[in-house]
C-alpha cells in the first residue's frame, strides 16, 4: 500500500504522511481502521522503524491516527475534516500564487 520514493525532496516520514492523508481523503483508508504496526511497515518499506514512528507521531499530534497502547494505531473519526481543513487552509496561498501569476502577465487559461 504504502510507497518510498527514495529520489524525492521529501523525507521519508513526510512521504508516509502524505500517502496516509491522500488514503484517508480517497476513502481507502476510513475511521477506526487499524494502521500498519511500526515494525511491520519499517519491514515493507525497508525504512529505519525510528523513521515510521516520526510520521505516526506527527499523525497523531494532528489527530489524525490515533494510538491505543497494547492495540496498535487507527484512523480517528475526525482525520477527514482535519484534512479537509489543512487543505482549506493552504487555499490562501493558491490564491495568492494565482494573483500573481496573473500580474506577471499570465492568462487565465495558462
């Protein structure tokens, strides 16, 4: 499921946050399913699990997974609104991009 692209500017663990993010706004991945274990998807992707527990830490300090001790990692109820609401509120800098692309003399079709 999960995939590192080991030429991209991206850190891994930042990779593993945004596939996680775009399976939760696909709907491949939905509230209260289990995520993989550490150990497990450190195997799979050959990635340090130290670097794993970064991205799964980040995930939780924005509520997107949450951690049950003894039980694993699982999608909260609330990750799809948090998306949606990280998304929203990168809209300002489209908006922004956009104004100026348009000032440099771009047209509205480019």
């Amino acid at each position: 499921m999960f995939t590192i692209d080991p030429m991209s500017r991206t850190p891994v663990y930042g990779q593993i946050i945004e596939q996680v993010e775009k399976f939760i706004a696909l709907g491949i991945l939905k509230p209260g399913d289990a995520m993989p274990s550490v150990r497990n998807l450190s195997v799979e992707l050959s990635v340090n699990p130290n670097t794993i527990q970064k991205a799964f830490n980040e995930l939780g300090n924005s509520g997107i997974i949450i951690s049950v001790p003894g039980k694993g990692s699982f999608i909260s109820g609330d990750a799809r609104s948090i998306i949606s609401s990280k998304s929203m509120a990168r809209m300002g800098e489209f908006k922004l991009l956009v104004k100026q692309l348009l000032l440099a003399g771009c047209s509205g079709e480019e």
